[in-house]
C-alpha cells in the first residue's frame, strides 16, 4: 500500500520551545466549540477493554494490508530487481505523498479529527461543517495535483542527485511521475474520507482500504511481466506500454483505495452534496493548520536530503532503503498504528474536555502497549537482519548482494522502530490539545542531527553501505527527537508516569536483547547442519528458528521479571496511576 499511514512516506523529523508550557489562543478557541454546556465533547470515552478491541480489528486489517504490501514489495523487487529502474520507480512512486503530506496531508490527517469531532456537537451532527469540508479540500486538492503534474520535471530534479556520476535516471523519474502524480488528489480525498469515518468511530474501512490498492498493484505486475521487452532507458518513450502499464496500473490501485470508503460514509448516515462557504471552525483551526504544515515541510527537507544522498550512491540504494523502511514499519503498523487509529478520537475528547489525568492515562498505555509489541521484534530484527533480508527479496532479479544488504539496511535500524512509534504517539497528544506549534519544534530538533548526518555517511562509508549509514541515521534521530518530545509533554503537562515507562521500557529491553542474542548463538552452532540446502530455504529456516527461540525467551523472561502483560496493563479499567 502506498500511504501506509500518515505516517509511512519518510520518517518525519522534530524540537522544543521556550513556550510550549502554555495553551495557544488556538487551542483556548478550538476547545469552546464543543456541545452545550454540562455535555463533553463527541461520544463518551471507550473504557481501555473496547479500546483494545477497536484496536485489534485495526490491527488485523494492518496486518493483512503489511503482508499484502510486503508480497507487492516483494514482487517488485523479484520483477524490477535492485537497479535504476526500481529506484526511478520508488521515488516516482512517493512523490505524491510528499507534495499531498506537504500540502495538505498533515492537516488532514492531524488537525482535523478533534475539530471533527467537536462539529458532532452542532444540532445536525456537523454535517453541514464535513459538507463544507469536503467540498473546499477537493478544490484545493484538484488545483494541487494540476500543478504538481505540470511540475513533475522540476520535482524530479529536487529529489535526485544533480551529479552526472549518480546512477539515478532522471527522464525516467520524470515519466513515472507524470503518471503517478495524479494520485495527489486521491491520497487526499482518502485521508480525508478515513478521518471522517473514524471521528465517527468507525476504523475498519480506511485500514482495510490499502489492501485493494495493493490486490491492483500485484495484478499491474502481473500485466507488466507478461508483456515483452523491457521499458527503454534511451530514449524514454510515454506511449510505451510497459510504462504506462506499471505507471497508470499503480495510480489505479489508489484510486481504487479510495473508493472503497464512499458506500461506508453512506453507512454512517453521510450523503454528500457540494456546500461552498466558511466555517468559522476553519479559522480557528487555521493556527494549528499552519504550524502543522511547517512540520511537513521540515520533514521534507529531511526527505529530500535522504535521496539526494542515496542517489548520488550506489545504484539500488533508493529501493533499498525504501524496503528496509517498509520493513520497520510491519511491527508499527500492526500495533502502534492501529492504536494511534483508535487513540485519537479519545485522545481528542479527553483533551476538549480539560482531562488531563485521562490524557496522561492514555499516552501512558499507548507508550507501554508499545513497547511490549514492539521491542522484541525489533530485536529479532536486528539479530536476523542478513538472513531476513534473503528470505524475502533474494527472489527474481532480486537476488544477488542486494537483498543482504536490505537486510543489513534493516539490522542497523531496527533499534529505532520504538522511539518512532512514541514519537508519533507524543506528536499525537500534542495536536489533541490543539498544540500544532511543537511538533514542528521537535521537528526542526531532528533535522539538526539528522542532516549533519546524512551528510557525512557518504563521507566516511563505502558507496554501497551508505544506505545503511541513511537508515541508522534516521533511527538515532528518532531516539533524539523523543527524548525532546518527552520532556516537552511533561512540562506541558505534568502527569506522565514516566518511571513507571521507564522500569517498564527497561524490562522488555533487557529480556528481549538477551533473548535475540542467544537465539542467534544457538544457530549459528545449528547452522552447519543447513550447510546443504539452498540458501533461500536456509534463509527461511534461520529466520523462523531464530524469532520463535528468541520471542519465547523474551516472553519467558518477562514473565520470570513479573512484568505487566498487555491484560494486566489494560487492567479492564480506566486507570492507570501517574507520578
């Protein structure tokens, strides 16, 4: 899927302020248009049991849209193999996510749920606000991709490397783009769909929908490898159909995605119909709108730099990092997006209606759910990292040294998917109390270490691990911008159970490591005995071998430490203490 989440385009970047202690007049505006006095905001707060079960249908459906992605990734890798082409592709294939995250995707998908919910207040349910909504964004988003498709040669040269000893083909980005470009307006009309739905509590469509988008994507493969010959380099020719096969046939799958979600908005008693005029709600959230797309766009910088570097490097690096990106992102995609999904709207009532406690409450289990799901199998990411790189890309024209490396990629980067994900869960409580202003802060924190950085990895790696350097730079600068976000929020706030987080982060860390560290061990003496077989199906074994040892010595241990399990943090009860 493409889009997997606001989140999934290019790890966003963060930074505090002086003022941060204080509610903006935004937030003071925002927060007193919600129901008459004596109701709160929006339907009553979920108890943490139905929580998790929003939660975990989510999950499901991130989890087969992550498996489904991972065969798509899959089957381009195998099909366009790790060379020019697949990179042209890739970066082809984000640029609408950039410009829509830069326009208008951050708004959407941030700013707009808590004033979503609040407009359920008005005596039609903020129909008339969502009509409005609908009809504004869609203008905007039209004019948008216009211009973008108009602009996609001057959008290829900001993202490639300008040098002529960088392998990255340029003409041939350029003719993706003009393809994919369109899907601008569909990545918007979809995010926005999706918010709506889930102001309404309704999460299951707009997790589900990436997996049409997918379904299309695999079946245009199909197409593009039946077809003879291969796409000419030089010159580059529009009419070609393999071109056009690959380019339009992945538009449609978002397309596709999109529309999926209309008969669900019928569902919830929602008829469109075109409604022009403002909305003073609109206004207000303009401060918060701002500020948040000065967030994209910092993070773009970070994006820009990143292929810009990885262009300019061996060939392949582009696709490489992407995967290994994607990779991460299984493990927060299952857990920590479908809790983000199913926080949000009660992150937003708790915040409208000044309860902080609640609010601390929240993050804090977000944060502790978290880490339980996500540390162990990042250990076994960065354990098996070599060998699960072969056992899913060393197919096809992805064979080779390529897929090692991806594997490589994802070892020296794993450590970063828990920050990540609390990062987000931070910039998420921020925006609930109508704060859009310190996000972008935290911003402009990680791009101070993260473009240094970037800078420096082609200077003192080799050509072809510069991609890992990328990557392990990305994670550091998540660990960098969390440890800000935190201290930010506790001063902002005042009720974060932080040392409980932290015995807590310090026990699943402990375990997890040790475990990944002697299921390795124990393999490799065991490895001499797959010494005959192929080195797919060696993969294959090492791989599933070693996280079965290593996550049931992880939980074994935890279990040994007495640590809270995820019923035993859910507690069936709204409560959790703060320091």
């Amino acid at each position: 899927m493409r889009r997997d989440d606001a989140e999934s385009t290019q790890p966003l970047t963060q930074i505090p302020s002086p003022l941060v202690g204080e509610v903006s007049p935004v937030t003071k505006e925002i927060e007193q248009v919600h129901a008459p006095a004596g109701r709160l905001v929006g339907e009553p707060t979920r108890p943490p049991h139905e929580l998790l079960r929003s939660s975990r249908l989510v999950a499901i459906a991130s989890l087969v849209s992550r498996v489904t992605g991972f065969i798509r990734n899959i089957a381009v890798v195998s099909i366009l193999g790790f060379a020019s082409l697949n990179d042209a592709y890739t970066i082809s294939n984000t640029l609408p996510n950039v410009v829509y995250e830069l326009l208008l995707g951050g708004v959407l998908s941030s700013v707009m749920i808590p004033v979503l919910v609040r407009a359920q207040g008005d005596a039609d349910g903020g129909e008339k606000f969502t009509r409005k909504l609908l009809t504004l964004t869609g203008v905007a988003l039209l004019v948008a991709t216009i211009l973008a498709v108009l602009a996609a040669p001057l959008l290829t040269r900001l993202v490639i490397s300008a040098s002529e000893a960088a392998p990255a083909n340029s003409e041939l980005t350029t003719a993706f783009s003009w393809l994919l470009l369109p899907q601008i307006f569909f990545y918007g009309m979809g995010a926005l769909l999706g918010a709506i739905l889930n102001s309404k509590q309704v999460f299951g469509p707009f997790a589900w929908a990436p997996v049409l988008n997918n379904i299309v994507v695999l079946a245009t493969l199909a197409v593009y490898a039946l077809i003879p010959g291969e796409i000419s380099i030089n010159p580059i020719t529009m009419g070609e159909p393999k071109l056009l096969v690959l380019g339009l046939g992945t538009t449609i799958g978002v397309v596709a995605q999109t529309l999926l979600l209309l008969p669900y908005m019928k569902r919830v008693g929602f008829n469109y119909r075109p409604l022009w005029g403002w909305d003073s709600r609109l206004s207000q959230a303009g401060g918060m709108a701002l500020w948040v797309t000065g967030y994209v766009a910092v993070g773009q910088i970070g994006y820009v730099i990143t292929t810009r570097v990885a262009t300019a490097a061996d060939a392949g690096s582009v696709v490489t990092y992407t995967n290994a990106w994607l990779l991460l992102q299984v493990p927060y995609g299952v857990l920590g997006v479908s809790l983000l999904t199913t926080l949000m709207p009660r992150l937003s009532r708790a915040a409208a209606n000044a309860d902080i406690r609640q609010l601390a409450n929240d993050f804090s289990l977000g944060v502790r759910l978290s880490t339980l799901a996500l540390v162990p199998v990042a250990a076994v990411m960065t354990a098996f990292g070599d060998v699960l790189g072969i056992a899913l890309f060393s197919i096809g024209a992805g064979g080779g040294s390529g897929a090692e490396r991806l594997g490589l990629t994802v070892a020296w980067s794993a450590f970063g998917i828990l920050p990540y994900a609390v990062m987000m869960l931070q910039i998420r409580v921020f925006y609930a109390q109508g704060d859009s202003r310190t996000p972008t802060l935290i911003q402009l924190w990680l791009i101070t270490l993260k473009v240094p950085l970037l800078l420096l990895c082609p200077m003192v790696l080799p050509s072809e691990q510069v991609v890992i350097g990328i990557a392990a730079v990305n994670s550091l600068s998540f660990i960098w911008a969390a440890i800000a976000s935190q201290w930010l929020l506790r001063r902002k706030m005042g009720e974060i159970p932080i040392s409980e987080v932290l015995d807590f982060l310090w026990r699943v860390s402990l375990s997890a490591g040790l475990s990944a560290v002697a299921a390795r061990g124990a393999l490799e003496l065991a490895e001499p005995l797959l010494a005959t077989y192929p080195g797919l199906v060696r993969a294959w074994a090492l791989l599933l071998a070693g996280a079965l040892i290593s996550l049931s010595l992880t939980f074994a241990t935890l279990k040994l430490l007495k640590t809270p399990s995820i019923n035993d943090l859910l507690g069936r009860k709204d409560h959790m203490g703060a320091n």
